[in-house]
C-alpha cells in the first residue's frame, strides 16, 4: 500500500487493491470445483480484507502482530486438515 501510494495512487485505491487480492487469496481453500462455492469464499474474506487493509492504513505498525496472528490461525487450520485426514 505504501508503494500504491508514493506511485500517486489515491490512498482508497492503494487500500482497495491489495484487499481484494487478500480476499481472493482464500478461494482455494478447501479446493471444490463448484463456482458457486469459489465465488462464495472469494467474497466472504472481502470485508475482513477491507477491514485489515484500513488498518494496516491507519496504523502500519499493526503489521508484525496481524502476521503473527495469521501464523497461528494457518497453524490451528493445519492441525484440523490433519486432524480430519487422520
């Protein structure tokens, strides 16, 4: 966003772009071929997205504590997906 933004990108587009990425980063997980589905996951994750985007505006040194968080939430999905193979 930092970036976005010294390119002279208006601050809502530089918070807008990587949100949406962020939000479509999760449709593949769990993987079904069903597009209803993927669009669903696709756009559940948007408004958490925007959330986390205006906050990491307001406030970069949020950083380091939301990527720790994002850790332990891809470990407790991991324990499940292993959990469920087992």
């Amino acid at each position: 966003m930092p970036r976005f933004e010294s390119n002279g990108m208006r601050p809502w587009l530089a918070v807008m772009l990587p949100s949406l990425k962020l939000g479509f980063q999760h449709i593949a997980v769990p993987l079904l071929f069903d597009m209803r589905y993927i669009l669903w996951r696709g756009l559940m994750y948007i408004p958490f997205a925007f959330f986390a985007g205006i906050v990491l505006h307001w406030r970069p040194r949020l950083l380091p504590y939301m990527v720790i968080v994002h850790v332990l939430m891809d470990m407790s999905f991991a324990a499940l997906l292993l959990g469920a193979a087992y």
